[in-house]
C-alpha cells in the first residue's frame, strides 16, 4: 500500500452511506464530516486498510483516549493530540479522496501540527494498519455485540460503495451521450 496521507471526502458520497446504515440499522456510525465554521474541517487518514480492491480511510479525531479500537497521535513532544478510531473506518472510491494538501493550511500553528500528525502516522503505518485489518475482523467476527453497535456496518458500507460507483459511472456516461442522469 502507499504510504499513509490525510483526505477529505466527497460529502454528498458521506450522505449516501449514512442514509444507507439509517435504513439498515436505525442509526448510523458513519462519522459526521461537516462542523460549523467555528470547527476546523474533519479529515481521514488513508488508506488504512484494502478489502476487495476497496480502500479504507479512518476519521482523525481530537478524541484522546486510549481504546482497543483506536491509534492515539502523539505530536514531537509525546503529547497525544488525536486518535484514528478505526470502528469509524468507512470505504471510498479511489476518485471521491482527496488528498488534504497541509501547506494550503493558512493557520501555520494548526499546519504545524497536521504535519506532525501525518509525520506520527506515516512513521506508525504497519501498525495502525494491522489495528484496521484488527478491528474490521473483530467486527465481522460478531463476537462483541458493543463493538457492532459502536462501529460502522463494514459489509452494508463495501456494498453501497460499489454501487454508488457505478451509479456515478452510468451518471456520468448517460451525461456525456443524452443528458440523462441517474441518482446514486
């Protein structure tokens, strides 16, 4: 696998997969990528881990507490800062990432600890990768039935990936011979 980056999502893709875990389940884990202007922008660290050929991007979050589920971040000077919670690790077509480009990051206090954060991650990647591959088959296991309820339904998710991009696909085609859309 490449080696680790931090990503933004496309949010209307997001949307889709919610919506399909609140049919299914009645709730969805799939991690909220929108805040108010008063909050940084939410971003993932990628890819985490490979299912089918579908990649796996995990959410970066200021939770810092350890849990068997998560990475803890630590800046150059030891201090956790944030976490990577992999029961909120959801697939995304290579096309709807997109590569968080830290120097654009107008904060040089803020892009100076992204940048540690990423340094902290690449350095920690083979890890944080056998924690995703960890959690993903503790999840399919079924075994801890806390563990389901506070994790993203991974199966539902790989489903609705492939056929979101398909429907993008067709969109795009339809577009490009008659003008005729499809929805996802």
């Amino acid at each position: 696998m490449n080696k680790l980056n931090f990503y933004t999502v496309d949010l209307e893709y997001v949307d889709f997969l919610k919506k399909a875990e609140y049919e299914k389940r009645g709730f969805s884990r799939v991690p909220n990528m929108e805040y108010s202007n008063k909050h940084k922008p939410k971003f993932l660290c990628g890819i985490v881990l490979q299912i089918t050929g579908i990649g796996y991007y995990v959410p970066v979050t200021s939770y810092k507490e350890q849990k068997p589920d998560n990475f803890l971040i630590k800046a150059d000077n030891g201090q956790t800062v944030s976490s990577l919670r992999f029961n909120y690790m959801f697939p995304i077509p290579e096309e709807l990432a997109f590569v968080r480009n830290i120097s654009d990051e107008s904060d040089h206090i803020y892009r100076a600890l992204l940048s540690q954060e990423l340094r902290y991650c690449i350095k920690n990647q083979e890890l944080i990768q056998r924690l995703a591959e960890r959690t993903y088959k503790r999840v399919l296991l079924g075994k801890n039935q806390g563990l389901i309820l506070n994790s993203c339904d991974f199966p539902l998710l790989e489903k609705k990936c492939v056929e979101y991009t398909v429907a993008v696909s067709c969109r795009f085609e339809s577009t490009n011979t008659n003008n005729v859309s499809v929805e996802p």
